[in-house]
C-alpha cells in the first residue's frame, strides 16, 4: 500500500527543447513511496523526456522539479561492453557509494548479490552480460538500480521488447519491490494493460500538451485512451473474483477491414 511520503515532486513543469514545441506543460506530478505510476503516450510524446527531468538529468523549461539524490534510472536495454559478468554491472549501481578512485569492497558486492537475488538473477552473477536473454538483461538492470539503495526507481519501457512470460516476471518484480521496499516506481510503455496490471496511477501524456494524471481506475478509460492514440479502444472484463481486470484491446483498421469481408 502507498504511503503519504511524496519521493519526487514536479510543480507546474513542463519542458521545450526548442521554447515553442512544449511535450509537457503545466504539470504537477508527486512520486510516492510504495506507489507505482505508470506513464503512456504516443511516440515522440515526451514520455523519455520526462523521466529525464524526474531523474534530475534535465532541467524542466518552465515550473520546478524537486528531485531525490536517491533515484535509480532503468534504461529500456544495456549498452556496455558485453565481456562484463552480471555482477560487476550490478556493482556499477553502487558508484556514489564508493569513494572517488576506489573500488567496490566487500559491502558492495553483498549489496549487489542482494539485489540479484530480488530480481532471481543470483544465479547469473559470473555469467558474461552479452549471454543473457533480454528479459533476464532487463532483470539485471533493476539489479544494478537496487543495488544503489535508491527510493525512487525511473523505468523507460521495461517491458516492450519482452515475450509474455518475461513481461509478467518484470511487471510482477515491480508490484513486488513496491510492495515491500516501499519504492516509488514510475515506468514508461505503451502497453496499457500493463498499467491495468499494477499501476497505483496512471499518466496520460495527451496531444497538444494536455495530460491526465490520477487513479488508474479513473484514468483508464476507452474513451482517454481512444483520445490518447486516435485509435477505438475496447475494455473487456476478464476473471473473476480477486483476479477479475478489464483488458484493453485496439480496434485496428485492418481488423474490422477483414472482419467486413468476412462477413
């Protein structure tokens, strides 16, 4: 359950690499601990630009941004150098915690082999980065921000380039972490659904600048998500008891195109 404690803050804050295009204006958006926000947009929307300026990499254009020195940032894949093992990636999340010139020490790679074992990659920790399958890559990622003994972890499309299964291990991995370190998770995607799944709020970067920010619930809705991607939306309801959930399914053109001549 989220708490009252707010772990980042934005006041009326919006952002314009060019001081005429704005992606995000006017906004005001709290982080809280043990909350999960999700964040959905079209491409080109923004969406990236704002977990920049949440991770205190860039400076909003207009309003303030009160950021958390203890924030873990979870990039949508690696690009470093693949001969590294799982755990010296892991140990580079623990960088402020090292003195300037020095190297990781014991504490370090207890910390690091702590959080490959909330993420289940312990067992990975001597394997070669470049082996890893991109669902167990993405999982060493969150190792490496655990790893930083952060409040706040920024996540820029966990999910987009996973299979079923591994989408349902990091989206899992998250409504646990939120749980029970009480993180304030915010993550980026374009999977609606996976909002539904365990998202506290949700955030819809709207065109012409306008946003939607609340409870999930209230915010995912087919008409803001037709409003959103320009594209008719359907919620279905699935399950039942604890485990019912309404799914979200586009009605793509090319659908209902062979759907008509179906019939």
């Amino acid at each position: 359950m989220a708490s009252d404690l707010v772990m980042l803050h934005l006041d009326t804050a919006g952002h314009s690499y060019d001081g005429d295009r704005w992606q995000f204006r006017a906004l005001d958006l709290d982080l809280r601990a043990g909350e999960i926000t999700a964040i959905l947009g079209p491409n080109g929307r923004g969406k990236s630009t704002l977990l920049r300026v949440l991770a205190g990499l860039l400076t909003p254009t207009s309003g303030t941004v009160e950021t958390n020195p203890r924030t873990g940032v979870v990039p949508q894949e690696f690009s470093g150098a693949f001969p590294d093992s799982v755990l010296d990636i892991v140990l580079m999340g623990r960088a402020r915690h090292v003195a300037l010139f020095g190297t990781p020490g014991a504490a370090d790679v207890e910390k690091a082999m702590t959080a490959l074992e909330a993420t289940g990659m312990a067992g990975y920790a001597a394997r070669s980065i470049g082996s890893l399958s991109g669902g167990e890559r993405q999982l060493v990622l969150i190792a490496r921000a655990l790893a930083g003994e952060n409040d706040v972890l920024l996540l820029d499309e966990p999910a987009s380039a996973l299979d079923l299964k591994n989408q349902d291990i990091v989206l899992s991995l998250l409504g646990r972490l939120a749980d029970s370190q009480k993180l304030a998770i915010a993550f980026t995607t374009h999977q609606p659904n996976h909002a539904t799944a365990i998202a506290d709020k949700v955030l819809l970067m709207l065109p012409e600048t306008q946003t939607l920010f609340g409870p999930t619930a209230t915010v995912m809705t087919e008409a803001s998500l037709e409003a959103l991607y320009g594209v008719p939306v359907r919620g279905v309801r699935l399950g039942g008891g604890d485990r019912e959930e309404t799914a979200f399914v586009p009605l793509f053109r090319q659908r209902v195109r062979r759907r008509k001549q179906d019939d």
